[in-house]
C-alpha cells in the first residue's frame, strides 16, 4: 500500500450521485473518491444502496488498491472526484 495515500474507513451511500462515496488522504489534503451503484452491482452484485455499502465494505481494500494508481496520476474528473467503474 502507498502511505502517501490513506483511506479513512468512512463511507456513505449518496443517493443524487448514485454511488457510494468516501474520502482519500494524500499529501494533506481529502480528496472525493466513489464507485457507482451499476459498477458495484456489476462487480459484486446488490439491488439496494444498503446491499452495495455492504458489497463496498467487504471489497473495500481490493477497491482502494485500484484507485490508489488514479489519485497518484491525479486522474480524477471536472469536479475533483476519483471514480471506480
């Protein structure tokens, strides 16, 4: 794992975005990072927002292996946010 880059275990459904959603610490600053309800369900299953917290839960450390490489390139999107697809 990259120590410059750190996943507080904080996460939340967000419904407008259709994702679960959960900060990333690098070099001092919170960066937004989520993974879509279809990414999720595609991946693991679920049909709710409770089973694909859940889903995230267990997947969490596979899922912040994948998006560390994307916040060390600084691939995030026109509002700041790192996704998981």
């Amino acid at each position: 794992m990259n120590q410059a880059i750190q996943f507080p275990d904080v996460e939340q459904w967000n419904e407008e975005l259709r994702a679960v959603c959960f900060p990333a610490l690098t070099g001092g600053f919170q960066v937004n990072c989520a993974i879509s309800a279809g990414a999720l369900a595609r991946r693991f299953g679920g049909e709710t927002p409770s089973d694909w917290l859940e889903r995230f839960r267990q997947h969490r450390w596979d899922l912040e292996d994948e998006l560390e490489p994307l916040i060390a390139e600084g691939l995030d999107d026109a509002q700041g946010w790192f996704w998981l697809s």
